[in-house]
C-alpha cells in the first residue's frame, strides 16, 4: 500500500460523524466497547461495524480483558486531524 492509499484509507475511516465521535471519546484514553456505546447512546452493534473500520486503518487498537474488549487510539494522527478540521468548523 502506498502512501497516498494509506492516507485515503485513513481519511475514509474517519469520513463518518459516529466514527469521529468514537475517536474523540477514545481521545480521553482506553475505553471499554460498553462504555463507548452507552457514552454515544447508539446500539453495540453499530458501534462495532464502526469500530472494525477504525481497526482495519490502524486507527484503533484494541486488547482482551477478561470478557470485555477495550480499544485506545493506535494512531495518534487521527486525533489531530479530527481537532484540527474542528478547529475550522467553529
């Protein structure tokens, strides 16, 4: 994968309001795919199809706890990308 094609993978993950409030939540720190669902109001489901996408582009990493799964940011890029688009937007 080129640079630009990994770029764009990035970019196209985050392309989603759901997907970039899950980045900011996880902004704070690792969090628990239960707490991030609940936080966001939206079903477990949902939540997860939009996590799986943040995964597949590196975005977000994840590790096993016991029966539960807790994701944290993997690349830190995203982060700033999201604040610095939200910056603009005000």
């Amino acid at each position: 994968m080129t640079d630009c094609e990994k770029v764009a993978e990035i970019l196209k993950a985050l392309g989603h309001p759901t997907r970039v409030k899950i980045i900011k939540y996880l902004s704070d720190g690792e969090k628990c795919v239960k707490e991030i669902w609940q936080e966001l109001g939206i079903p477990q489901p949902t939540v997860s199809q939009h996590i799986n996408i943040l995964k597949s582009a590196g975005i977000i990493s994840f590790r096993k706890e016991g029966v539960k799964t807790c994701y944290k940011i993997e690349d830190p890029r995203a982060v700033e990308v999201i604040k610095l688009l939200s910056e603009e937007v005000k």
